[in-house]
C-alpha cells in the first residue's frame, strides 16, 4: 500500500465533492478501480470516500480536511498496484487537483 498527500487552495467541500463526482472521478482515480465491478463508499459528513476492486486487490481511500486560509490537505491510500503504486497514488492527486482547478473555474 502506498499513499500520497498533497494541499490545494480550494475549499474541502469542493474538493470533495469534485473526487465523487462520477462524471469526474474517471479523470483522476487509477483505471482498475473505475470498472463496473468496483463498489464505492462514501461518507460526506467526514469527506471520506473509499472505492474497491470486486475481483483485484486494487482498493482506495481519499480523505479531504480542511487547512488554514480556506484549502485543504488530500490524503490517497492506494493498494494494488505493486511497485508502481507510489507514483500512481501521487499522480492520481495531481489529476485531482487538477479536476478541483477546472471545476472552480467552471463554477
């Protein structure tokens, strides 16, 4: 399992509710976990959303919490992926902050 960490200067709740999106989620979360054969958890309330692979051993977890002046702190626990899932955790976040970006300019 590996996991990543990265800051945005976007509201939590944005950022959250950005990662959730199912007409976004494709854009960020690593491919085996997007297949109609993943199930996916969501708890709103403490912006923590968990997504897992039927038939892999591919599972993932994103926290969102909010930071001084307004941002918040995106925490990715990825598993599945062998050695390749360090660099698809970090640039899964990449993706999603990016998402997070086009959202707030198209909003």
């Amino acid at each position: 399992m590996a996991y990543a960490e990265r800051g945005v200067s976007a509201p939590p709740e944005v950022v959250f509710n950005t990662a959730t999106d199912p007409r976004r989620v494709s854009a960020w979360l690593p491919e085996p976990l997007l297949s109609g054969e993943s199930t996916r958890a969501e708890d709103a309330e403490q912006m923590r959303a968990r997504w897992a692979a039927q038939r892999t051993d591919w599972s993932a977890e994103l926290r969102v919490e909010p930071v001084d002046a307004g941002g918040a702190r995106i925490r990715l626990d990825l598993a599945g992926g062998g050695q390749e899932t360090d660099r698809l955790a970090d640039e899964a976040l990449v993706n999603l902050a990016r998402e997070v970006a086009d959202n707030l300019q198209a909003g």
